[in-house]
C-alpha cells in the first residue's frame, strides 16, 4: 500500500509538471523572440527621422553607425528621379522580400542562415519607400530561454520529489497500523491471548483496531467459559466414580477386582488432570521441552493391563521392540491415553479372537510404535482420520484418534493408518525425537524407507 501511493503521487504530480511546465516554457520562448524582434524595431525606428530628411550615403552610414549596429543593419533606398538605388550595410535579405515589404508598406520578418532579419518600411521625402533591415540573430532570440527551461526543470523534480516524501508519510501512517493489526492477528492465532492492536491511525483502521480487540476480548472470555465448562462438567463425574471406588472393595481379591480398582484409580487421575487443566490460565498447545517417557516401560505396562481381557477374550498378543528403553519427548500420561485409545478400538471393533501386536521401533531421530490386528480393516484410512479430528459416525467419537494424532503433531510427528502384516488394520505412531524438523504428510516413499531401515516390512 505504502509502493502504491507514492507511485500514484508521483504520477499525479509529473502529469500536473508537464502540463503547466510545457506550456509556461512555450510561453517564456515567444516573449524571449518577441522581445528580440521589439529592439529590431526599435533600432529601425531610430533610422526612419534621418531618412526622412535626407537619403545622402555618408549621413546615413553615419547614423547606422551610430546605432551600433552598423553589421546587423542595413538601409535599401529605391532609385528615383534618375538617382540611384543606394543600399547602405550588409544585405541579409533576398531581394524578392524587399520589394514585398515596399509594396506592402507594413513590417515582415523573413528567416535567414543564422537567425531572422526584421525588414521596417520608412518613407522619404521624395514619396518613395524605403526599407529598414535588421538583423536578428538566434542567440538574441533564445536568449535566457535555455536557464528558464532549466529552472522550470529543477522545480519540476523538487514537486516530484516533495510529494514522494509527503506521500511516503502518508503510506507510513496508514500502513504501520496495518502491520500492528496483522502482526496481532498472528500472535492470536498462535495462542498469544493477550495479543492487542493500538486504536491509532485513520479512522477505518482505527475502527479495525478496535473491533479486533473486541474480539479478541470475546475469544478470551470464551475459551474462559469454556474451560470452567470443562472443568465443571468433568467434576460432576467425580460422584460416580466416588461409587465406582466404593463398590470395588467390595469385589474382594483377584486379578479381574485389581484391574478394576486400578482403572478407576486412573480414571479418577484423568479426571484430575482434566480439572486442572481446564481451569489453568493458558491452554497448553505443545509439548513441554524435557518432559518425556519412556515408550518401552509404558507399552509393558500398559499390554499388562489389556492382556487379562484378551486372554478372557482369545486373543493372541504378540509385543515387540520393549526389550530396552526408548527415551521419547512424550508426556507418559499422554502416551498412555494414547496406547488405551488405539487398544481400546481393536478390543471395541474386532471379533473376539481377533489377534493384535504392538510393536516399538526406534532409529537416531524418530520412535515409531505400531499397533496392528487380524481384523477386516479399515476401507477408508482417510475417513477414520477425518473421524479422529472430531467429525465422528458409525457409533465412534472419534476423539480416540484425535488423541494420538495430537500426541504425534506435537513432537513434530504424524499419525497413518494401513494394512498391517496380521492383515488387518495398522495404526504407526510417528514421533520425532530432538525437535527436528517434522515429517510431512503425503511422503509416502520417505515414510518407507526409513521404517524399511527400522526393519519393518509393511507400512
């Protein structure tokens, strides 16, 4: 915007400069020749009483002497009464524009090499006309045209350049509360809650300014409603598990009655946390540098938890890669939402005998965990993942997904589904270590090759 006006002004003005210089420089040309041929006239003018009085030669050389311009002037006095023709100083002009001159008896001016000559018809006193010529050169004519040109040039360039500057201003006041206004868009959508615009500058952008903080105002309160929502509604769930917990001391001992104290004992953490991080100030939006888990113990530990209800239910479990640790940037509470999710489906939409594997690779710069079942698979992976980021059908949420596609993003990861080598369905977990640059989405072939040098067979 700020570009646009000075090229506009400087148009505008060079458009104003020409059509005002040009003709004022026609002008001072035609008073500066004007003024030329005006002394031509008056030096004839000087002439006409001394021929008026006498035609004798010597006199006349001595008056076109004395006028100073004995080599521009000259005096063309016709022969008569058997006298004869007397021609006085340098002849400039041709003969033909003589005789017109005297029979026209007013002044003419005729061009010749070197400039103009003015030619003045004078009467005698004899009756016959004689005629005056003077000569012009084109220095006289031109003269101070050249330094007029030359002034109005510089005025010209100092309009232009005044109201670059002045439009240059003008581009900076409207533009810089522009900038202030994206630059604020920006920092609110990158979660910068506090992000305000100055109500400065023109009057629209200053209405901007404050309808932007107005809404930011409204977003501010909104996600404030929402997270005491959130929190409220997650603390009406304490009562049912308050009798959950109660009711499961009276299930006596046994693996079956360990499980379900231990998963109403985690509920009620999830609970918690869900709590407190509604009600914090600041959503969390990335992961916290240094905070991490790891994946080996947490996948051990949860297929411990998950194995009794296969075994109840026929299913072949098979675990690989836990053998060692696996350091990852991952939120253990996070990883584990994330490992009940993907279980949690297989247990919820396969058969019962259906078997299921997890799998951990790890490689210098990535950790992939695998989840995979015999089941009949997923017909459309793009689907499920557009279910995962909350669409939802078929009887699903969809926040299963959503969680581990979120858990990846935030290390810089992605999520993919496929077919997996049991021939059903296959959920990789891509997790990036060290904060390097995250995988890309849609590059199958380099997805390939790295699990191909992890040892893994299908994607």
């Amino acid at each position: 915007m700020r570009w646009a006006l000075v090229k506009v002004c400087v148009a505008v003005t060079t458009m104003v400069v020409v059509a005002f210089a040009v003709p004022l420089g026609l002008v001072i040309k035609e008073m500066a020749r004007d003024r030329a041929f005006s002394n031509a006239e008056r030096q004839a003018a000087a002439i006409a009483p001394a021929l008026s009085i006498t035609t004798d030669r010597e006199q006349l050389e001595r008056v076109v002497a004395s006028a100073g311009s004995d080599d521009g002037m000259a005096v063309h006095i016709p022969a008569s009464d058997g006298a004869k023709a007397v021609d006085i100083g340098r002849q400039r002009a041709a003969a033909k524009d003589i005789a017109t001159t005297r029979s026209i008896g007013r002044a003419s001016t005729a061009e010749v090499p070197g400039g103009s000559i003015l030619l003045q018809p004078t009467a005698l006193s004899s009756g016959e006309i004689a005629v005056v010529e003077v000569y012009v050169p084109e220095s006289e004519v031109s003269n101070g045209v050249g330094t007029a040109w030359a002034v109005l040039a510089a005025v010209g360039v100092a309009l232009i350049i005044g109201s670059v500057a002045v439009a240059d201003r003008l581009g900076v006041r409207m533009v810089q509360p522009a900038q202030r206004l994206v630059e604020g868009a920006h920092e609110l959508g990158e979660g910068k809650l506090g992000a305000r615009v100055p109500e400065e500058g023109p009057t629209e952008l200053r209405l901007a300014a404050v309808a932007f903080n107005s809404m930011a105002d409204q977003v501010v309160q909104l996600l404030a409603n929402e997270r005491e929502l959130a929190a409220d509604l997650s603390h009406r769930l304490r009562t049912p598990l308050t009798v959950l917990r109660l009711n499961t001391a009276s299930l006596g001992d046994g693996p079956a009655a360990e499980q379900t104290r231990a998963a109403v004992a985690q509920l009620e953490r999830e609970v918690d946390t869900i709590i407190r991080t509604a009600r914090e100030s600041k959503p969390q939006t990335a992961a916290v540098i240094g905070a991490g888990c790891d994946a080996s113990e947490v996948v051990r530990e949860r297929m411990d938890f998950w194995s009794a209800l296969a075994e109840d239910e026929g299913r072949k479990v098979r675990v690989a890669g836990v053998d060692r640790p696996v350091r990852i940037p991952v939120a253990r509470a996070d990883l584990v939402a994330a490992l009940d999710a993907l279980l949690g489906n297989v247990f919820r939409h396969t058969l019962e005998g259906t078997a299921f594997a997890v799998d951990v690779h790890n490689s210098e710069d990535a950790v992939i965990v695998l989840v995979s079942d015999a089941g009949p698979g997923i017909l459309d992976p793009e689907a499920a993942m557009a279910r995962g980021k909350g669409s939802g059908n078929d009887g699903s949420t969809g926040l299963g997904l959503d969680i581990v596609r979120r858990l990846a993003e935030t290390t810089g990861g992605d999520v993919r589904i496929g077919s997996s080598v049991l021939g059903g369905t296959e959920v990789r977990i891509w997790i990036q270590l060290d904060g390097r640059a995250p995988v890309r989405r849609g590059h199958r072939g380099s997805v390939r090759r790295r699990r191909r040098g992890m040892g893994v067979s299908r994607v």
